[in-house]
C-alpha cells in the first residue's frame, strides 16, 4: 500500500493541478520505502460531458536506477462540476426514446425524479434479443473476452428538472466488485432526461476512448418504472439500450433489453399508482384449501406485513447440496410490504394494518425467494436460482402456500441470458411458520416441489427449506433478557467479593483455624476466577470483536461497557480469593506441628488429581462423540452432505474443556469435605456464610437456566451472559441434578464443623485416635504440662 502527501498549485486558465511530495510504501516484507513524485493532472475548460474526465500521471522524481524510481501511474477519473452543462440532452440527442407499457410518473414523488434514483449503484441483468456472437453483442464493449451479462447505473449528478449525468459499466458475473468500478475500457458516461409524455428516462452514453477523451456518443438507452407488478413482471425498473449507428457499422449492436432487481429507491413510496395483478392466487387457494385449513387454535402466528415474514433460510436439494438464500415478501393484498429494504414502500397506516388483521384468514401474498450455492470452502458459486411466488397465507394457523415461476438462463456459447418469456411456474410453494408464543426449533420450515411428471426435462426434485432466524419479538425479548442477565452477572460477582471477604474477616478473627482449610479447595476457586480473565483479558483494555452480538444486537458499545464492569468484578474477587489462599499456604509452612495436615492435604490430592484427570478424558471422549454424530443447525438429513461443516454446529474441545471446569468449581467443597475426613478435624474453617453464599453463588445459574429455558421461547447461545451454556452443564437434568449435590455438600460440612470430619462415615470406619485441644491455663495455678484428654468420638 502506498500513501502520498502532495502540494502544489493550481492553473485555472490551463485547467492544470501540478503537485509535489513524498510517499511511503510498506509493500516489501513491512519495509518502508520513501518516495518523491510529481502530479499532473489537465481538467478540461468545457463543464459538459466532453469535460467530464479528468486525466494525468504520476511520475516518479528519482531517476530509475534509484531504489526509490517507480513507473509513472496514469490516472482517469470522471468530476461532476457544480455548473454541469447537459449537452448531449439539451440538443435533442436523446430523441425517438423507446418506450412501452404502463409506467410510474416518478416525478410525482417527493422531490422529483433525483429521490427515486439516488446516488448509489443499481444493477441490470442484460436480456440479448436473439442469440448473438462476438460481432453482435461484445462490440457494446470493444476488446470484451467475454460477453457482458450485467450492467450498473450510476447516477453521479441529477437536478431538479430531471436531468441525470450517469454511468453505465458492463460486466461479466465472473468480474462483479463490490464497489463500482470505473474501467474506460467497459464505462460508457452519458446524460439522461425525464420524458413527462411517455414517463420515462431516456439517455444517451458515449465510450470512453484511450486517450482520456469521448467519441462515439451514439448509444442510447430508456429506463421505466412498470406501474403494474405480477408473477411474471417482478422488474422494478425496465429498460432498452441499442446503437444508433446502421448494421453496417463495425460498432453496431442489437437492442438489449435491461431488467433490475427488487432494489430501487424508497422514494417511489409516494408515488401513486403502483400496485400488483395476482394471476395464480386462485391456484394456490385451491390447493391450500384440498391440503389443510385446520386452525391452530391458542396460537399466534405472524401478521402478514409483519418483519417477521421476511426470513433467511437453509436450502437442501434432492441430492444434499446446501444453498443458503433468503424469502422476502414483495406485496401484501394490494400494498407493497412494508418492510422491504430497498423496494417502493408506501407508508402504511394503522387502518391498513387493522384491515389485514380483521380480514377473512387467508391474505394474498406475493414473494421473491432466492438462493446460492457455495464451495466447500464458503465461496459464493455463480449458480443460483431465483423464484417469484404468490399465493395465500393463512394468519390463523400459520401456512404459506404459493405458485412460483423460475426463470429458465438460455445459454450461448460466450454468455448466459435469462428471459421473461422462458419460465417454469409449475412450482408448489409451501412454507410453515411457528407460533410466536413457543419455543419451537425452527422459525419456518417448508418444501419447493415441482408439479410436473418426472420425465419432463423441467422436472426437479423437492427442494426443503428453513429457517432458524428470529422474530422480531424474539430479539426484543432476548435483548431485555441480556440486559436482566448482565445484572444477575454483576450481582453474583459482588456477593462472591463478599464472601470471600467474610472468609477473611473470618480468619482473622480465628487464626487458628486457617491450616484446617483445605488449599485444594482454594486452587479450584482462584482458578474459576482467573481462567474468565484470562479467556477475556482483551475486554479489559480493547473493544470486543465479537461481532455476532453487535450485528444481532445492534449494540454500538454498550454490551463490551458491560462487559469490562463484569471483568472487573471478576478480578476483585479473584484478587480476595488469591488472598485467601496466600494465607492458607504461609500459615501452614510457618506451623511445623501441622505435618499431619499436609499429610492429610497430600492424601486429598492422590484423590482428586486422577478424579479430575479422568473426568477431563471422558469430556474429551464425549466431544469426539458430539462432532462425529453431529445435530444439524438448520437441518436434519439422513444422507451425509458434502458441506456439513457449514451448517452442522460443532462445539471445539476448549469449550466443553471450558463446561467441565465449571462443574469442578460447582463441587468445591468436597476437598474440604475429605480433608475433614483424613484429619479428623471439627475446626470451624469455613464461614458459614462463605461455603453456603458461595454454593448458592454457583447454583442460582442453575436455577435461573430451568427459568430461562421455560418462560423465553428464542434461543440464542452466543447470547447468554449469565448461565453461560460454555462455562459449564446445563440442561434440565443437570439443573436438578448439579444443584441438588451442592446444597448437600454445604449440609456435609455443616454436620463436620459440628460433629468432627468422620461423622460422615460409617462407625466401623471411624478411627478412635485422640483429638487433642487446647484449654485455658489460670496463672494462679501452676499445671505441669498434662494434657487434658477426651475422646470426642
């Protein structure tokens, strides 16, 4: 990558910009390289199309044996001067426009022609007449290696009399970029006008010559806005673009037509007139009715101009190929839907929407599903299929059932061209929603088949489709969830800082009682705490990257805000619990008396280390398991599929390492528990309000997730702040189970600080060695040093 800084001064009578400076370049294996150049750039003193490229080059100071030479780098590109003159539509050179069918008078909407189209790419598929070679087609661009299929328009400039400065770039489906590109050899630029007469643009382009220059201005083009839409007219915006030169002429070209995609301005929402012909509703009626029309009742489906008929699916073919694509309504009854992204939106009122809802069960609908296959490597492939569809939805018990039509690509030799009058439309549709008020698996699920016998060459078999995208109620109530969530997660943080705190307030009050703590016990709660830092070091000092919670959530920055607040409070308490331990472990090694508890401590550890080990092979054993007999995503299918990696959900050995080391802190009190047991101690250790808050502290999520997984219907796992289903086992039966086994721990050393450490066993198991304990002495009364005994057991 190379950056310059330039000055320089500029020439208005020459319509010159001669700049100089210096650059840098990082290009080579990090290495920064100095450059000092010269920029040359010749605006042209006219301010019409002819005047509209701006050329020059950048060349190089150093002479080219230098290290610092580089070849000169010539530069193209197209301004839009603020007193623009439109020459080629002015004088008329965009007559004997074509134009047909009834159109949209777009210059009824607020603010005329230029708010429908906006400044910004729209893009055309190329419908060539006949079938045609390189002579006929590629000469719309000279030189092409192959034939052009799709076309962008660009406005670069519009006023208030509707008139357009645009370009026009020819591509290839091989050659699309994200940006539009500017390439002299595939732009045309050109100027278009309003025809109020016939509610049209009409236009004419001009090629972009080698030499900065323009020639060649007679191409000519006619853009409409169809007034009427139906299942076989779904262009938003139509056109035509042919040479004006005779067949003669080596730049001749045949008429092709140009066809846009659902995407146009949203300024066309109050443009009257717009509407849409059903054509096959009554088919599709017919075979909903034969099919189903029981009503399911108690449950809520979506609203047919609800956001939530608009979903991202899954789609598996008869032979397990996967595509992914997307559903989105186009009109509901006789309005457009509301909620479409780019399309003519007229705003709705609340009358309309209580119209749809009061009307009878079934709603007309028309739809536009489209979908793409990819590689096995995530790659978009060029094959891809678009269906228009119209037909009913039933709000009663949440079916869709439509006839579609999909276009049929006629292939040529150097190109690919698909057709309006070369369609199949015996296609079945049919889509079934869950209800808004259940916790179902999949957001709709349904079927693409087609109606003809299976020896038509047309035939294709069923196609199933899903999706597991959320409702737009769904994502509210997961929202409000994170939000509750996040405050559940601070609260139980602070009440561990507080109490490990009462610990040490604990043992400062009785000293004598810390080497009866077991250091076991203390290493697995420090490292529940530091492992969550450790994981999200980064949250503490960098913004989180963790963009499927931003894109979902559209949080900006609040959530990572959260998140830092939650480490915190993990640190402070991680830094009470390191505390703890530091205590435990000097108080000991200062004691030479307490050998027998390292003895103890040592048996603890013979114990739970191989305990622990072998409980982190079964997790492991387990994953294996889970990733070789995966649950699908989206989808469950019989047959293996070739891309199962990108719709299976596979969980990574780390985080079920992660859950398995949330279920050893749940059981934390059982070193404790055995340490009692192997020195036969009835020392209070443990406050009271330590290992029963603490207990509680791990066991509320728990409670929380039996909570969460009955009274919210979504699912979101990256969602879950609070009972994090990655931080350890969560399920209804570990629910029961972990909680149950915590609170009786808790009794466990309830009874041992009472009854001594081996009340817990069997009598025959009891050992009856002598517990000695300190009494106080009277400085009145020498004692010779007897001990007192008694034998607790």
């Amino acid at each position: 990558m190379q950056s310059f800084s330039l000055g320089g001064f500029w020439s208005e009578s020459t319509g010159r910009l001669c700049m100089i400076g210096s650059g840098s370049s990082n290009r080579n294996s990090g290495k920064v390289r100095t450059f000092n150049a010269v920029l040359k750039l010749n605006y042209s003193t006219s301010f019409n199309v002819s005047g509209s490229l701006i050329s020059g080059v950048l060349q190089s100071v150093d002479s080219e044996p230098s290290l610092n030479y580089f070849e000169p780098v010539s530069i193209l590109g197209v301004r839009s001067p603020g007193n623009y003159e439109f020459s080629l539509v002015d004088n008329g050179k965009e007559s004997s426009c074509l134009s047909e069918g009834v159109n949209l008078d777009v210059s009824k909407a607020n603010g005329g022609l230029c708010s429908v189209i906006v400044h910004r790419r729209i893009r055309f598929g190329l419908d060539y007449d006949k079938d045609c070679d390189k002579v006929n087609c590629s000469s719309i661009i000279k030189d092409a290696k192959d034939v052009p299929s799709i076309m962008f328009f660009r406005q670069i400039k519009c006023v208030d009399q509707g008139k357009l400065q645009i370009l026009l770039d020819f591509r290839s489906s091989s050659s699309i970029s994200v940006f539009f590109p500017f390439d002299p050899n595939s732009t045309l630029i050109g100027e278009g006008a309003w025809d109020e007469k016939k509610n049209v643009v009409c236009g004419v382009a001009c090629r972009v010559l080698n030499g900065a220059s323009i020639d060649e201005c007679s191409i000519k083009f006619s853009l409409r806005y169809p007034k009427v839409f139906s299942l076989r007219n779904r262009d938003s915006i139509v056109g035509k673009i042919w040479s004006d030169k005779s067949k003669d002429d080596p730049s001749y070209f045949d008429m092709i037509r140009l066809r846009s995609v659902w995407e146009v301005s949203p300024g066309l929402k109050n443009v009257p007139g717009l509407r849409y012909e059903y054509t096959e509703v009554d088919s599709a009626r017919r075979i909903y009715v034969i099919k189903n029309l029981a009503e399911h009742k108690g449950k809520t489906y979506p609203n047919g101009n609800s956001a939530d008929m608009r979903f991202d699916m899954l789609v598996i073919d008869d032979k397990g190929e996967v595509a992914w694509g997307v559903a989105n309504p186009l009109f509901v009854g006789d309005q457009p839907y509301k909620y479409q992204p780019y399309g003519p939106s007229p705003m709705w009122t609340e009358s309309d929407v209580d119209l749809l809802s009061n009307d009878s069960r079934l709603l007309n609908i028309s739809y536009e599903i489209s979908y793409s296959y990819r590689s096995s490597d995530g790659r978009i492939l060029d094959r891809g299929f678009v269906i228009s569809a119209e037909g009913v939805y039933d709000r009663l018990s949440g079916v869709l059932c439509m006839v579609g039509c999909k276009q049929l690509h006629v292939r040529y030799e150097n190109h690919s061209s698909a057709k309006n009058d070369s369609l199949d439309c015996d296609i079945l549709v049919t889509v079934q929603f869950s209800p808004l008020n259940a916790a179902e698996k999949y957001r709709a699920k349904g079927t693409i088949k087609s109606t003809r016998i299976e020896s038509d060459p047309l035939y294709f078999g069923p196609v199933s489709l899903s999706s597991k995208s959320f409702y737009t109620g769904q994502t509210k109530e997961s929202i409000w969830r994170m939000d509750l969530e996040i405050t559940m997660v601070l609260v139980s943080n602070t009440f561990a800082c507080l109490f490990v705190g009462l610990q040490l307030f604990h043992v400062k009050k009785h000293a004598e009682v810390v080497p009866f703590i077991s250091v076991l016990m203390l290493i697995v709660l420090t490292l529940g705490h530091m492992v969550p830092l450790l994981l999200n070091f980064e949250a503490l000092f960098v913004k989180n990257r963790n963009q499927q919670k931003n894109v979902f959530l559209q949080s900006g920055g609040w959530l990572e805000v959260n998140e830092i607040i939650v480490r915190a409070v993990t640190m402070v308490a991680f830094l009470l619990q390191f505390r703890l331990l530091q205590l435990t472990l000097s108080e000991r090694q200062g004691d030479e008396s307490r050998k027998g508890l390292w003895d103890a401590e040592r048996k603890v550890l013979y114990i739970f280390l191989p305990l622990y080990l072998s409980g982190g092979l079964i997790a492991w054993f387990v994953h294996l398991w889970k990733n070789t007999h995966p649950t699908p995503f989206l989808q469950p299918h019989q047959r293996p599929l070739p891309f199962r990696e990108h719709f299976y959900q596979q969980t990574s050995f780390w985080s079920d390492l992660k859950s398995y080391g949330g279920f050893v802190i749940d059981g934390f009190l059982l070193p404790q528990i055995v340490l009692n047991m192997f020195s036969k101690s009835n020392e209070k250790a443990l406050a009271a309000s330590f290992y029963i808050g603490t207990t509680l502290v791990r066991l509320l999520p728990h409670g929380y997730d039996l909570y969460r997984a009955h009274s919210f219907s979504g699912y979101l796992d990256l969602s879950y702040i609070y009972a994090n289903h990655k931080m350890d086992f969560y399920s209804t039966a570990w629910d029961i189970i972990i909680p149950c086994g915590g609170l009786l721990l808790a009794i466990f050393i309830s009874l041992q600080q009472r009854f001594g450490g081996q009340c817990l066993l069997p009598k025959r198991f009891r050992t009856d060695d002598a517990v000695y304990e300190k009494v106080s002495v009277d400085n009145s009364v020498e004692l010779q040093g007897e001990p007192v005994q008694k034998n607790f057991l």
